[in-house]
C-alpha cells in the first residue's frame, strides 16, 4: 500500500524537521548550516576567492570545501553548476518523479530506496525526447541518461554512502538511491543522519590533520562527492 502525505502534514513535519536542525546546529559549532531546497546557487562560496595555494587556507576556506562535499549536487573541482548541462539534466530527472507520480519530499519522509530505476528514467526521455540535450557551454549533444548512470554509480561511496548508512530503511548499495535530486530530498528531511556524518566526519579530520587548515585543504580539494575517499 502507497502512503500519500497531504501538504498540510509535509508543512508541520518541514517545521519538526528545521526546528530539530536548528537544535542539532548548538551542538556543534563549526557546522555551517546547509538548505538543499531549490534553488539556483547550489555551490558555495565565491570560485574566485579561494587561496591559489592550500598553504594559504584558512578555516573559513575548508568549511566550504565541508559544505561542497556534502551538497548533492556538488561537481568536481571548480566546474560551475549553474546554467551547465548537468543543472538542466537534473531538472528533467527531478521532473520524471512527478511524471510517475511520485513526490520526492514524500518519498524522502519514508525513507526509503528510490522507487525509480534507470529503466524507468531511460522510458521518460525517449517520451520527452530528451535523451539527448544541448550542451549550453559548447552547443553540442549531450547524453542525458549516461550521465545519470555513470553519475549514480560514481557517487556510491564517500560521506554519500556514510549518510545513506544512518538513515533506517534506505540501502546504500543501490546506485538509484543516489540519483542527484532523491539524494537532495533523503538530506532534507533526514538532516540528523547528516549531521552525525558531518561531525564523524570532521572529528576523523580533525583526529588525521590535527587544526592544520591548510592539510585539510589539499586534502579536501582531491576529495569527490562522486567516487571514493
């Protein structure tokens, strides 16, 4: 049997939801808080103002790195997420969920694996005739669903699967549950199996590096949100 939430219920468990975050962040405080709601800015800091060098990070300069590292919809390096073809892929992605009738902040409060599977996303694009798109920065095609195949299967592994691994009924070995926009959603509202991956995670910094910001750094920088520690 599906479970349906109506919006008055998602409403009031969004409220739970910020209300414990807001509790979680006095516990620890070098969190910088994350909202991966939508929205167009979904790298962090300014490109232009991180050091030419890991000598010169700050603390200010690995927190970020933090906070890109744990963003779904981070890309390697310093390739801008805005306006790029793997904004406007994930944006159909994002709509086939609705095309099939699912919600993804109701599928993300239950918890559980992604009921999509690549066969059905693949159906989506032949209907929409999207499996191919241009790509805006050299106008040429771009294959949609090969992204989304090497993409999920890259992303099973580091602080992703750590993440996964908290939350009750979700599986971190299934590529699908790693599709970029459902990874967003499981984040959103299971924010207290990030922040406990969020702090394992820098206390295992801290433990390696001691407070040398500029070790953290260069490591932080080979560090990939797509692919293993």
């Amino acid at each position: 049997m599906k479970c349906r939430l109506n919006a008055g219920a998602i409403r009031r468990i969004a409220t739970i939801t910020i209300i414990g975050f807001l509790a979680a962040c006095e516990f620890e405080e070098d969190l910088v808080p994350v909202d991966w709601q939508i929205g167009n800015e979904r790298r962090f800091g300014d490109l232009s103002s991180r050091p030419d060098t890991p000598e010169e990070a700050t603390q200010s300069d690995v927190d970020r790195l933090v906070n890109e590292l744990f963003n779904p919809y981070n890309l390697p390096g310093d390739q801008e997420y805005e306006g790029s073809k793997f904004e406007q892929a994930d944006m159909i992605l994002k709509d086939a969920y609705a095309h099939y009738g699912y919600d993804l902040d109701e599928l993300a409060i239950l918890g559980q694996d992604n009921p999509l599977t690549e066969q059905m996303f693949l159906d989506y694009l032949v209907s929409k005739n999207l499996t191919l798109i241009k790509d805006p920065a050299t106008g040429e095609d771009w294959p949609v669903y090969d992204w989304l195949v090497s993409g999920t299967i890259g992303a099973r592994g580091g602080v992703n699967m750590r993440v996964l691994d908290r939350i009750g009924g979700v599986d971190s070995m299934p590529p699908m549950n790693y599709e970029r926009n459902y990874l967003a959603a499981l984040h959103r509202w299971h924010i207290k199996a990030v922040l406990d991956t969020r702090k394992e995670f820098r206390a295992q910094l801290k433990e390696h590096y001691g407070v040398d910001a500029a070790e953290v750094y260069e490591y932080l920088e080979t560090v990939d949100s797509f692919g293993p520690e």
